[in-house]
C-alpha cells in the first residue's frame, strides 16, 4: 500500500540556513547513518542542495538529541559534536540545524524508499485484527496509546516496536509526512 504525499509539513521542512533556493530538493534517508556528525535514522526529510543536506530539528537546550518536532515526541538523530546551527530558543527548546554529508546512493526524492519495510511491518503486524486504520485521523500521542493497547495482539519483536512506533508517529495527524486526502 503506497501513500502519496500531498505535502510535507513545516515542523521538519528542511531548509539551509536562510531562504531556500531553487535549486535546492526535499529528500529522505533511506538507511540509519552513523556519520562523524550524528547518528540519524532513516526516513527523515533533508534539503539537498550540492552536496550538503541540511536537517531542521528541535531539542532541550544543551541535548544531543534532535527531534522533527517541538513536542518532542520523533527522535531523528543524535548529534556527536557541534556542527549544529541554532536558529531559535523558546523557553527550553532550541530550533536547530544540522549540515551533513551524506553519499547520494543514501538519499531518495520518493519517500516510499525510505518508508517501505516499516510499512510493510505495521501493515503485517497491525491489520491482524483489523483493517489498516487511516494514520493521519490520530496524533503522534493518541498513537502511542493505541499502540500500548493493541501491542499485545500484534506481538512484535523490540525491533518491529520501534518501526511501528516511527511509522505511526511520522504519518500521524501531527506527524513530519502528510498522506493524500
């Protein structure tokens, strides 16, 4: 089941410091990358432009950690040292920007590359019981709810949690990848 993106939401648009340029293109990481830079995990949205791909995220003031979101709720990469940009600081949230480089044959334009196997996992694990719920009609937290009420049916490995969690939470109402109405 392929969804198609109606757009890509501004809480991790992905952007060089300053106004985008035309030449610069939304792209996904298709793996988990242990980079000299940061661990990031895959399925993020990046700007690509020449060889620098840009990452927009939040976190704690001080934190390694970077989330695609203000609540906190999507790690997405986890920084090693200070190549970090910070853009804005509200209360104890810092809106921050991360340059990396990352080799082409990591990155995808079709965010389905990067997406795939979790949603082969979710559907799966998670239409057991049912039929494939709409993702986008619930919140990353009304997600994690009903995910810790249903877990038990579907039984999945740590490994399978943690991509059904991902999954569910980037494609959730509040979630960095809208689907198609």
């Amino acid at each position: 089941m392929r969804v198609n993106i109606k757009k890509i939401i501004a809480l991790l648009s992905i952007y060089a410091v300053g106004t985008l340029s035309l030449s610069a293109s939304t792209v996904y990481l298709t793996e988990d990358l242990k980079l000299s830079e940061a661990d990031v995990q895959s399925g993020i949205v990046l700007e690509k432009k020449d060889a620098v791909s840009s990452l927009k995220g939040f976190r704690k003031v001080d934190s390694t950690e970077i989330y695609a979101t203000k609540n906190l709720s999507l790690k997405i990469a986890d920084v090693k040292d200070s190549k970090i940009v910070k853009v804005s600081k509200k209360g104890d949230i810092e809106e921050v920007v991360l340059s990396l480089n990352i080799k082409e044959d990591k990155l995808s334009e079709d965010y389905y590359d990067a997406w795939e196997e979790r949603e082969e996992i979710f559907l799966e694990k998670c239409s057991q019981c049912h039929a494939s719920p709409e993702i986008g009609s619930h919140t990353m937290l009304e997600w994690e709810g009903l995910y810790l009420s249903m877990k038990g049916f579907a039984q999945p490995t740590p490994e399978e949690e943690i991509a059904i969690l991902r999954y569910l939470k980037t494609f959730a109402k509040d979630g960095i990848i809208k689907e198609e109405e």
